[in-house]
C-alpha cells in the first residue's frame, strides 16, 4: 500500500499527506459517532444478568431481589427499550415508567423530572432511581405486571439457586463507598 500511494505522490507531482490526514479524521469522527450511536442502543437482559447488576452496581437489597426481577420479566420482558401504550398513561423502559404520573414525554417533568425517552436506552440508572421512588411511594402494587404475576411469594424466582445470589454484593467503588458509611 505505501508503495502505490509513493507512486501516486510521485506521479502526480505532490504529496498525498493531507488526504491522509483528511481520512485519519473522517475515520475518527465516524468512530466517535458510532460510540454514541451506541451508548443509546436498547439491551435485553438476561434473569441473572440484571440481578448481578442491581446488586452489585446499584446496591439493590436481595430480600426483595426476586420481586423486582419478577416484575422487570413481566413489565417489560427485560428489554429496556419496551414501551407500553395504555388508555392514559405511555409506560418506557425496563420498569414500565408512566408518562401519567412520573416523567414527561419530549422534556423533563412528572414526579422523576425525568424526560419518559430516557427511560428507553440501555441507561438503567435513571429508571433505578424513579422505579425506586415509585416504590416507596405506592409499593409494587403499582405495576399490574408485578400485582397480576408476582405477588403471590410462590410465584417469584428462587435467584438465590438460579443466579447463585448469595455470591453476589455490591462492588465499592469510591462513587458508592460513602453510601455504606455515610
């Protein structure tokens, strides 16, 4: 290859080097745009997939481990691009947030502050922290997925046998070590 672009640059009487650098950042800049395409891309999670990362990056209490995982399987089948039209609210993301209540559909509001779209890319930390939120306001009960499959015990996943639970605790990292201290 460098011998062909010598003869180019030869041939033709002058150097080839600013198409060179042209094309180092037109190839940057087309990386760069990839990473962000991707940063936006959905997920679809796997059962102990999301149950290692609820507890070990988001510090998720395994005593209630099984119900989240339950209801995430029946709101949204762990896909965290799935989005539910209802008669009056639009549900987003792996939790099924309402656009009703809880966030807004093309800007920030609702009791999250949240715009509803964030909640449909593979950025679980905003969906975390409303579907946490939603929790301790109305419980589980909230979500007819969790309300209609998971509230009988019985019915919950055993992630203890399943995803080897017991193995599992949230990894410190000086981002969250202040949380087991502070």
């Amino acid at each position: 290859m460098a011998f062909i672009l010598a003869c180019i640059s030869n041939s033709v009487g002058k150097s080839i080097m600013p198409l060179r650098r042209k094309n180092y950042f037109l190839g940057f800049v087309l990386l760069l745009l990839l990473l962000i395409i991707q940063q936006g891309e959905p997920k679809k999670f796997q059962r102990c997939e999301l149950t290692r990362e609820l507890v070990e990056k988001y510090n998720f209490d395994k005593t209630f481990l099984s119900n989240w995982i339950c209801l995430v399987e029946h709101e949204s089948n762990l896909n965290t691009s799935a989005i539910t039209y209802r008669s009056r609210s639009t549900n987003y993301g792996l939790f099924q947030i309402g656009s009703r209540d809880y966030c807004s559909e093309t800007r920030k509001g609702g009791l999250c502050n949240q715009k509803c779209e964030a909640f449909s890319n593979d950025d679980i930390a905003d969906d975390i922290a409303c579907a946490r939120m939603i929790q301790e306001r109305e419980g589980f009960k909230y979500w007819s997925g969790w309300d209609r499959y998971c509230r009988d015990q019985r019915n919950l996943p055993n992630l203890r046998v399943v995803c080897n639970l017991r193995s599992l605790s949230p990894i410190r990292s000086p981002r969250n070590f202040n949380n087991f201290f502070g």
